[in-house]
C-alpha cells in the first residue's frame, strides 16, 4: 500500500508517505521503514526529493499527521492500525524480572544458570552453553525495569517496537514493582538536546507517546466499531435464521394437516 499525506507541522516544507513496499538497508529505523517522507521545497505536496525514512526531528508530527490522515482514510486505518496496539505478553514479562543473578549461587563455573527468553525455561544444565537459543545468566540481570527491558528487547527492530516495547515494561513494572522505567521515549534515549535540558526531553517523550496513543485511538475505535457491525449483523442472521425455521415448521404442520384431511 502507499498513501501520500500532508504535514501538519511542516506543510511548507515536507510531506508524508505510508509505504509498505518500501524497504531500505537499515536495521533500526527511528520508527519504521513504512514511515517516510520527502522535500516539497514550498510547492504543496509535490515531491522535490526521494523519500527516505521518518526521523526523530519529525517522527512526533508524522505520527499525529498519520492520525489525521486515518481519520479520513477507513483503507489507511485498516492496513497500519495493528501496528499501534502491540502489547508484550506480562508472562514473558514476568520471566524476566524473575532472571536475578545470585553471585554466591551462580558464579561457580560448574553453577551457571542459562536462560532461554524464547521458552522461557531457566536451567544450570551445561550442555545448554551450547545451545543457541540460551544466554548465560550474568551480573547485569539483577530484576530492575532497565535489566527486564533489555532482556525482552529484540535484538533488531524499529523504533516503533521499541517504544511499545519499553511502554508494556513500564506498565507492568508499575502494576507488579515498587520501582518503574521512564517514559519510553526517554528511556530509549529520543530527543535529547542538551541546550534545551531535560525538560525538553520530558515535554517530547509525552508529545510523542499522545501520537502513539492518537494512532492507536483510532485503530481501536475502528476494531470497536467492526465488532459492534458484526454483533448486530449477526442478530439480524439469527432472527432471520429463526424466522425461515419458523416459517419451514409451519409449512411442514400445514402440509401434514392437508394429508390427513385428504386421506
């Protein structure tokens, strides 16, 4: 899919695309290689430049631009609305903070516990040194916020995951520990800007976590609108379900009541 639309920030200046063709040779977008966007050097939303991916100076008004765009376009919101609701699942979350290395039990060579975040399964079994999908438990798994995220976080992924990521950690640490991270954006290290201070800082990561929430409002009232259209739909199919029943059983009573009569 590829859906053009304009800045609400920056209309002089740039515009914005939805691509899902689009792919580039970067691991780690700022939020996705989806998002992007091109020069218009003040002539509307014509394309002066190639486009190229979203950046942290821009990401907070693309995603807010995306919102009002999706608000026009049922299409837009039915192809990228999943990519706003992703919650990581608590239990893995939970095994996680539970991965607390224990210096006196697990320093000895022949003591060593090794991890596994894909099956979630902890042992002491060597054999598992050499097994892919385990990790050696160190000193820096100690149950803090920081150490869970950094366990539950892929390796590669987009800014996008990351920050939803970092938001189901905090939510879960907050409910389930005395302690909890910061704001996704800052713990993630976005929009720093050391003249500004880190007021400024604060002031975006909340910016940009309203967007994320924008674009995910409206991808849920979509979701909450198609179940209440299939629940009525589906009222409607059972009473007209009920209805021909009826009408068959009457049919059969009638026809059996004539049979009598002329036997």
């Amino acid at each position: 899919m590829y859906k053009r639309f304009q800045s609400i920030a920056f209309p002089e200046k740039c515009g914005y695309t939805y691509d899902t063709d689009k792919w580039e040779y970067n691991r780690n977008p700022f939020l996705s290689h989806k998002f992007r966007m091109f020069e218009t050097m003040g002539d509307g939303m014509v394309q002066h430049t190639p486009d190229y991916a979203v950046g942290e100076e821009f990401a907070i008004d693309y995603l807010f631009s995306l919102a009002a765009a999706m608000m026009e376009d049922e299409e837009l919101v039915k192809d990228c609305g999943h990519l706003f609701g992703y919650r990581l699942d608590p239990e893995r979350i939970k095994f996680a903070a539970s991965l607390v290395f224990n210096p006196e039990k697990d320093k000895a060579w022949d003591k060593k516990r090794y991890y596994s975040m894909s099956l979630l399964k902890v042992t002491r079994n060597r054999e598992k040194e050499h097994d892919d999908r385990y990790k050696e438990l160190n000193e820096y798994q100690n149950g803090s916020p920081e150490s869970i995220l950094a366990l539950v976080m892929p390796q590669h992924g987009d800014g996008l995951e990351a920050w939803q990521y970092a938001n189901s950690v905090r939510d879960w640490c907050g409910d389930n520990l005395k302690t909890s991270l910061e704001m996704p954006a800052v713990q993630l290290g976005w929009f720093k800007d050391g003249s500004r201070g880190q007021g400024d800082q604060w002031q975006k990561a909340r910016e940009f976590r309203d967007a994320m929430e924008a674009c995910h409002g409206i991808a849920e009232s979509r979701r909450l609108r198609m179940n209440s259209e299939n629940g009525v739909e589906n009222y409607r199919l059972a009473l007209q379900r009920k209805a021909q029943r009826e009408a068959a059983q009457a049919a059969e009573k009638q026809a059996t009541e004539e049979q009598a009569v002329a036997a």
